[in-house]
C-alpha cells in the first residue's frame, strides 16, 4: 500500500509563506500524476496545484502566482511551496497520488493563516 505523509503545515500571519513537504513510500515517477488538494470547513476537496508525469503542473485559479509545486525524484518528494498566504487559504491540504485507477491520499497538514 502506497503512503503519503505530509509535513509542513503550521499557523502562519497573513502574507506569509510556508513550504509543506509530501514523502512517498515509492518511486514518485512510478505515478501518472502527484498534488495537492485542500479542504475548508464544510466545503469539498479542492484541487491546489497537480504535476503530471511528464512535469506539466496545473494549479487552482485561487493559487495561481502565489503557490508553487514542485518534486525531488531523489527523495521521493513532492512540495507546495505557499506565498502571499491568505486568510481563505486556511484548510487541511492533502498530498494525493495516481497510478492507473488507483489514487492514494495522505493523512492532511493543518495550514491556517490569521489576519
């Protein structure tokens, strides 16, 4: 079973940045597919920021500019790296792969931005 385990998450002041961290327990390059989505309260999952195999790397409209993805292969890493942050961006974020059909989540990382 593939795990995900993310970290970097953290209480941060308005226009500040963080950089939350994924770790697979498998080569990332054996996935179609690595991101990350967020949760708010009450809301439903949204895509942040997703990279392809091939290194093409989508992003939410909400992120677009200030949040940035990127994957050390070495270290079977995956990254969000969060700049300008906002007090909407306060949500649990999730690390997600995909291989095939199957998609494999992390347990989530507490981000929240006070105003």
């Amino acid at each position: 079973q593939v795990q995900l385990v993310e970290s970097g998450g953290g209480l941060v002041q308005a226009g500040g940045s963080l950089r939350l961290s994924c770790v697979a327990s498998e080569s990332i390059g054996s996935f179609n597919s690595m991101g990350w989505y967020r949760q708010r309260p009450g809301e439903q999952r949204e895509l942040v920021a997703g990279i392809r195999a091939g290194g093409f790397t989508n992003y939410g409209d909400s992120v677009k500019g200030r949040f940035t993805a990127s994957r050390d292969h070495d270290k079977n890493t995956v990254y969000l790296e969060l700049n300008s942050l906002k007090s909407d961006d306060t949500a649990v974020y999730y690390c997600y792969a995909r291989r095939g059909a199957d998609s494999f989540w992390g347990q989530g990382t507490q981000v929240t931005v006070s105003s």
